[in-house]
C-alpha cells in the first residue's frame, strides 16, 4: 500500500482526502471507514519518515546530491532517431513525492506523455494515478 505524508490538493485533513478519493480502503493504515466515523483529522503513518541522514562536516552540495535520490524518479522514452531508450528524471510535486513504495499496493502512479504537434518539444508531462 502507498501513503499519503502530508495533506496537499486532495485537502487539509483525513476526511478531506478520503472524501476526494471515495475508492480508497486505507489512509495510513487506518480504515477509511473509521476515519470517516470518527471524523478523523490526522493520521499517524506507520512509516518511518524519509529524511536523509546527514554527516558531520558534509559539504551541502554533497548533502542536496545525496538526498535527492529519495525523491527522483525516471521513465524513459525511445524515438525513431536513437535506438536506446532515453531516460527522462523528474521530481513530483509535494503530494507525489509523499507516495511511498509498498510490497501490497493499492494504486499505481505512471508518467504520461501528450503530445498536442506530435513531437517531444511540445510534449505536456503528467503523472496518472489509477486505483
């Protein structure tokens, strides 16, 4: 399952976000029926939170490089000009960046791709989640 960190467009509180995603079963590892009994504000998350660990006297660029992989991802793009496959890295937004990997997943984030003129260069970038 993947968990939502922080509250962000989706709303201010747990209530708000279930009543934005009406599919989901579980808000951090609490029943979403629950939340929405108790009207739940907050929900602890089980995970532990994803800060990088620091080394004393690490210069801060080495800091930001080291930290970014937390939050980078990539896809990768193949045109009729290069035979492999060109990786695309990218940052989410504050919601897509508080997703997390889980073994039992209830929902998929994919990158999508519009192209209105049919080239890269006019290319729109969007995330998709589906449940």
């Amino acid at each position: 399952m993947k968990q939502v960190d922080i509250p962000g467009p989706l709303g201010d509180s747990a209530v708000d976000i279930l009543e934005s995603l009406p599919r989901i079963l579980l808000l951090n590892g609490v029943e979403a029926s629950q939340v929405l009994e108790t009207e739940k504000v907050v929900i602890d998350s089980v995970l532990q939170p994803r800060f990088p660990e620091w080394v004393a006297g690490e210069p801060l660029p080495h800091r930001v490089i080291r930290a970014m992989w937390l939050y980078l991802m990539t896809y990768r793009l193949a045109d009729e000009e290069k035979i492999d496959e060109t990786s695309i890295w990218y940052v989410m937004d504050e919601l897509g960046s508080a997703l997390r990997h889980s073994d039992k997943p209830n929902f998929r984030v994919a990158p999508f791709l519009f192209m209105p003129d049919g080239t890269l260069d006019s290319a729109l970038r969007f995330s998709s989640l589906s449940i």
